[in-house]
C-alpha cells in the first residue's frame, strides 16, 4: 500500500459540482497519513471552484479541514488537513 502525505487533485475542465465531489471523496479517503490535500483548479476560467473551495470547506465546515492555503500559484488551493 502506498502512502502519499499529499493528494493532488486535478480539476480542471470540472463543473463546480463535480468538482465539489471529487474534493468530499477524497477528503473522506485520505488516511492519516496524509496532511494535505492539493485542488488544482487553475485561474484563466475564473474563480467559481476557487470559491466553492472557500465556502464549502472553509471556516470549520468540514472538520478534518483544519485550514485553506493558497497554494505555489494562484491556481491551486491547499487543503490543510494536519499541521
């Protein structure tokens, strides 16, 4: 079995919804071994997963979600799962 700390999940060319899927699965599969989580959204087709991300995960609504950061570019999101 392998242990990954990261997950990276591409999103491009999703709809939020479904995109919004793809990110409660694999919050719900991650192990403990795993401490962040990489939502790969891009930014040339506009913020609406950027924002999805932000109001659906943020904020204490999921609790294994302990924080969002930006990630290394304006296209990626970070799920902070452990410190």
């Amino acid at each position: 079995m392998e242990l990954r700390a990261i997950i990276d999940l591409d999103l491009h060319g999703l709809g939020v919804e479904e995109a919004q899927t793809k990110i409660e699965n694999a919050i719900k599969s991650a192990g403990s071994g795993v401490y962040r989580i990489r939502c790969i959204h891009g930014f040339h087709g506009g913020t609406r997963i950027k924002d999805m991300i932000r109001r659906e995960f943020g904020f204490g609504l999921e609790p294994k979600v302990k924080s969002i950061r930006p990630g290394e570019n304006e296209g990626i999101t970070e799920l902070i799962l452990r410190e």
